[in-house]
C-alpha cells in the first residue's frame, strides 16, 4: 500500500469510515476483475481518490455498490463496496502509477533492482501495468498515454537537472499525470464544468505527492546515494514546505469551483487529512483552519451563576426508595452478554494475518480474530480525531472530521 492520504480510520465519522473503506475495497476488487488477482498489489491510497471524486459529483446510488463477500483484510466480514466507472478508473491510474513507481526504483538501483535480472523482469511487470490500464482506460474514454508519457519525461527531467534547477520542473511531469486524472471524473460524472477546477486540484495533488515522497525519502536516499529531487536541485526544507503550503491552499481554493452532490469525504480526504501528510511527512503539526476568528466568549462560563443553589430542595429526600436498586448501579444485574462464535485456529490466524497485514491492530479498533470481541489497539499515536484544533465546532455546524457536517469555510 502507497499513498500520501493515509487517514487513520478512527478519525473519520462511522459513515465517512464506511465510505471510504467502500471505495478501497472497490478499487481492490475492479482490479482483480479486470486484470486478475495479481494486480491487486497496485491497491493504493491515492488510487481511490479518484473513485471518490467521480461519486462525489454523482451523489452515491443503490446501483453504486454492492456487497463483497469476507476478505482476510476486513477480518472475514463482508462489506459495501463501490463500483462502476469511478473504481474502474481508479484501477487503470492505479497501474500506471504503480508502473512509474517501479520503473523509478528500476532507475535508483534500489535493493534487489540493482540486479540486472531482477530489474529486467521488474520493467516486464511495468510494461504489462502500462497495457493494462491504458486498455481499461480506452473502455472509459481515458487516454492513459498521457500519464505514459508523463512518466518516460520524469526520467529525462531527472537526468538533466541539477544545481539551481527550479523544483517545480521536476515535479510537471507527475502534475500533468495527476491533473489529467482528476479532470476526467468530470467527464465520467457528466459535469464537463467541473474538469477545469479538477484538473487544478489534481495538479497541485500531483505536485504534493511528489514532494512529499522527495522529503520522507531524502534521509534514505542520501545514505544510498539515489536520485532525490530536493538534494540534486539544493533545495532546502524550508523551500519544499513552503511550496507544499502553498498546493494544500490551492487544493482548498480549486475545490471550491467544484460542483459536487456530495463531497462530504473529498472535503475530509483533500483539505484535512491532505494537510496531515504534509504534516507527518516534515515531523510537524499545525491547525488546518488557521486564521480562523474564535467567536467571543466562546470559552467563558456557562450563563448563570455556577456556585448558585440547585433549583428545588437540595436537601429533600431523593424520590422513590433510596434504599433500592440503582437502575444500571452495581445492584442491577449486568445485562447478558450476546453470543459470539469463536472462530477456530485456523480462521483465526487468516484473520490475524489480515488484520496485522492492513494495520488494523495499530490503530483504533478492530474485532478479535478468534473470540470476535471489541479491542482498542495499542498505537494511539494519531490521537483525537479533533486532535489538530477545535475550531471545527466553533463554525456552528459541527466537527467535519468527527460529525456529519462542515460549516467551516475551508
């Protein structure tokens, strides 16, 4: 799994959650059905974006799901998952940017692609993604030679540029890929207006992706000696911030032009979590709602006199028997507990294994794979969902990141 949005699921409300396992699953699925089991290693995080924006201006239909049957990764439950024209999409830009990213790791002579064997075998695997999403491609009216071509300029880009290149010369070549991408979930959507702000907001995605993998990576490849944007071109930290700054407000800005049904998860995944990848990826935190006036008196006291007496007698005797039984107190007896089946060894390792496989047991709460009860993983390390401020809920309409709705104008 690869990707820069990576939410933590214990962030996003039950139905956004929901959601957005639904478009994962789904992109996993139209993989295998359309290029067979193998392919599903291409399963990304970026991937499903796609899949989200072209229902986001559709709005989510009955005919848009379907249910899938137990998986290892979702602890042998079934689920909804999506399908159509957007999880197709998503699948067939999902191998070529797993073919890029091969082919890059082709070039750097990373690990056991630093054999000659190994790599030749591994730009066959490439070359077979490339067919393969430009055939799904063409079915849906995409041209997937644009992010082909994309990808043979990334090496050229790279080969000739050094000290005092500009850093975003470097990265056009993903922009013009990503951008492409985006706009044409306008054209799936039947919303052709939309593909221009769409086309803005996947260049500037684009350009995140790239840097953001230039900065996590610049520790490793520096100790290896591969390629890496930020030390070839001597641009510093501070610059790569900066311009990662500057593509999160232009993702807000693009966005808003678009007209979506529902773009309640876009907004979570491409204005929220967005600024959390920057954030985890440079080792800070900030407020994604910064300059955003608190309303006064917003953290006074409560109205009235808190040390005034309890209205009524405080002193009068407590309604009903007080010697009796607390309702739900430890007198009641505790509400029975319903049946669950254990799973046997066997099923139970297969579940273990996926849930250990896809992070669940590190992060918020999952079933246990033998006796299926409730457990809170060890790893709290993402904390609070309203973690970063808690200005969501000073808008009057509600946390975005832990309701239903968003009343910040972000």
């Amino acid at each position: 799994m690869f990707g820069i949005v990576r939410p933590c699921t214990h962030r996003l409300s039950e139905g956004l959650r929901t959601e957005w396992m639904a478009h994962l699953c789904g992109l996993c699925l139209a993989l295998r059905a359309d290029h067979g089991q193998f392919a599903r290693i291409v399963t990304n995080y970026d991937g499903l974006i796609v899949s989200v924006l072209t229902e986001a201006q559709t709005g989510a239909m009955p005919a848009g799901r379907r249910t899938a049957g137990p998986c290892p990764l979702r602890a042998m439950r079934t689920a909804p998952v999506a399908m159509g024209e957007g999880a197709r999409l998503a699948a067939a830009v999902s191998l070529v940017l797993a073919s890029a990213k091969v082919r890059d790791h082709v070039a750097d002579r990373d690990g056991l692609l630093a054999r000659r064997p190994v790599a030749a075998a591994a730009r066959r695997v490439a070359a077979g993604w490339d067919r393969a999403g430009a055939r799904t491609g063409a079915a849906l009216g995409f041209d997937t030679a644009l992010l082909v071509d994309a990808v043979d300029r990334q090496t050229g880009i790279e080969t000739l540029a050094g000290p005092g290149t500009p850093l975003l010369t470097v990265t056009e070549p993903t922009e013009t890929a990503t951008a492409a991408a985006f706009a044409h979930t306008a054209v799936l959507a039947g919303k052709p207006q939309n593909a221009a702000p769409l086309a803005e907001a996947g260049r500037l995605f684009g350009r995140l992706a790239h840097l953001l993998d230039a900065v996590e990576d610049r520790e490793a490849d520096a100790a290896s000696g591969a390629w890496n944007p930020l030390t070839v071109t001597g641009t510093s930290l501070t610059e790569a911030r900066r311009l990662c700054d500057d593509a999160l407000h232009g993702v807000r800005l693009a966005l808003r032009e678009v007209e979506f049904t529902d773009g309640q998860l876009v907004h979570v995944l491409l204005a929220h979590e967005l600024r959390r990848s920057v954030d985890r990826a440079f080792g800070t935190s900030s407020c994604s709602h910064q300059g955003l006036e608190v309303p006064e008196g917003s953290f006074g006291p409560p109205p009235g006199n808190p040390y005034g007496p309890t209205p009524g007698n405080p002193y009068g005797p407590t309604p009903g028997n007080p010697y009796g039984p607390t309702p739900g107190g430890p007198a009641a007896p505790p509400p029975p507990r319903p049946p669950r089946d254990r799973r046997g060894l066997i099923a139970g390792c297969l579940v273990w294994a996926g849930l250990a496989c896809t992070c669940q047991m590190c992060c918020g709460s999952y079933e246990d794979p033998w006796s299926r009860e409730r457990r809170e993983a060890p790893c709290q390390s993402c904390g609070d969902c309203c973690e970063a401020c808690n200005c969501c809920g000073q808008c009057g309409e509600g946390c975005c990141c832990c309701g239903d709705s968003c009343g910040c104008d972000c």
